[in-house]
C-alpha cells in the first residue's frame, strides 16, 4: 500500500483476503482475518466475500444471520457480488419471492 494513503491500504487487506483464497495461497482463517478488516474499513467486495464466507463457512463457522446482514449491507451499498450471492441464497432457501 502507498505510505500514508488509508485506500490503498484497505485495497492491499483486501487483495490480501483475495490471494489467501486461492487454491495456491489456500488459508481461509487468514482469508477471513484479511476480508474483516478490509471490510471494516469500508470495502465494499471484502464485505460480500465475508457474506459468503459465513453463508458457507469457509474458514469460519456457519452464521446465516451474519451472511444475510453481510450480504444485505453491501448490495445496498451497490456490490453487484453480494447481490447475487444474496439472491442465490434466497434460492437455496427456497424464498423465492425475496431472490427476485
């Protein structure tokens, strides 16, 4: 990240959470930890990638309350990523009038 520029940092945590999901790079926990923090620094993808994360529980638990309030909040934000995901969640749960 560029000294001093808070964007980019927050891009770096997130490439970080991105890479540490890769097959070659495999370490969700630390995936997680990555996307967390970029996400509490207002990344919008690490947000939806944590909404997925707890949907599915990759590296972490599943906690369908959290993926929902993960997923909600970045597509309102504008994450065409979370909003899919958060309609093929719907689908899954078969609550289709909510996936639309």
């Amino acid at each position: 990240a560029r000294d001093g520029d808070p964007d980019a940092s927050v891009r770096a945590q997130s490439t970080l959470g991105l890479l540490y999901s890769r097959d070659d790079f495999l370490d969700l926990k630390a995936a997680f930890e990555w996307h967390r923090r970029a996400a509490r620094n207002g990344s919008l993808e690490s947000l939806g990638a944590l909404g997925v994360m707890y949907d599915r529980g990759k590296g972490i638990p599943v906690d369908s309350e959290r993926a929902l309030r993960c997923l909600k909040e970045a597509t309102e934000r504008g994450g065409i990523y979370a909003a899919a995901c958060l309609a093929a969640h719907y689908y899954r749960k078969k609550l289709y009038n909510k996936a639309v």
